[in-house]
C-alpha cells in the first residue's frame, strides 16, 4: 500500500526541489497534500458506503468534487478513490483521516469538504438515518460546529 501512495505521490504531486511546470521556481514541498486527499476521499467513501450501497450517483458525484476541488484529471481521480478505498477498508476507524485533515485544512477547507459530504449523502437522492450519523460524527471529529454543518447541509442540498 505504501508502494501504491508514493507511486501516485510521485506521479502526481510535485516533487520537492524540482521546478515547478510552467516556472523556473523551485517547488515547495507537498506537506503531505496527497495523504491529505486520500483521507478526504476516504472520508466521502465511507458515507457513500453508509447505507449499504454505493450508486453510480454516489461515485460521479465523488469523482466530480475530486476533479473539482483538487484539480485531478479522470485517470487520476479514479486512481485516488482506488487508493482512498484501500485505505478505507483497511481502517479500523475514522480517526486516523479526520485527524489528518483537521490538522491540515482550516474552516473553509472544512466546510468544502462538509458540502461535498453531504453531495454524497443526498446524490442517490435517499437520506438513511446512518448517513446523518455518520456525517455529524465525522463533523465532530473534524471540528466543524453543528451551525457550519447545516450550512453545508443547505448548500448541498438540490432544492435550495
């Protein structure tokens, strides 16, 4: 799996010490930005797995916000939730995403991410108990107040 993670980091992160594309300045180091991805997307896969099935909806819906708020090309975006859910389903827990992510994204990043949650929740157009469960857990454990939620909550929503 470690393989995996620095093929793609390599693959697709700039490397530390190298040019920059299209500029003569010297790349910054990623400080951690694909783990980072992976837990977001680890994150989104598990919601869409809440309820038992995970719809075509569902995975457009992740891919789109990938390619969207990361700036991943097709390719990439499928290869970033192969990766996300290998580490998914080998997790015993949430905490060791959100943590990551609480770590590294500040409260608009958050609230980004909780949008694009609750995208995946209500893409399949159905809202199980377990899904709002699960999404204020993982709310909680990234430090996001129940009023920036439900305003996530309605800026996902279709009919708002």
């Amino acid at each position: 799996m470690l393989k995996a993670i620095r093929s793609f980091v390599s693959r697709n992160i700039i490397v530390p010490g190298e040019p920059a594309p299209g500029s003569g300045e010297t790349a910054p180091a990623p400080d951690g930005a694909a783990t980072v991805r992976i837990a977001a997307c680890a994150l989104l896969l598990e919601l869409a797995h809440a309820d038992g099935e995970f719809s075509e909806k569902e995975q457009e819906h992740i891919e789109n916000a990938l390619a969207r708020h990361f700036g991943l090309d097709e390719n990439t975006a499928r290869e970033l939730l192969q990766l996300a859910e290998q580490e998914r389903a080998a997790s015993i827990d949430h905490f060791q995403f959100t943590h990551l992510i609480a770590e590294h994204y500040d409260l608009g990043q958050k609230m980004v991410l909780a949008e694009v949650m609750w995208g995946v929740i209500l893409a399949d157009g159905e809202l199980a108990a377990h899904e709002t469960y699960l999404v204020r857990k993982l709310a909680s454990l990234l430090e996001l107040e129940p009023a920036y939620l439900a305003r996530a909550r309605k800026a996902a929503s279709p009919d708002r």
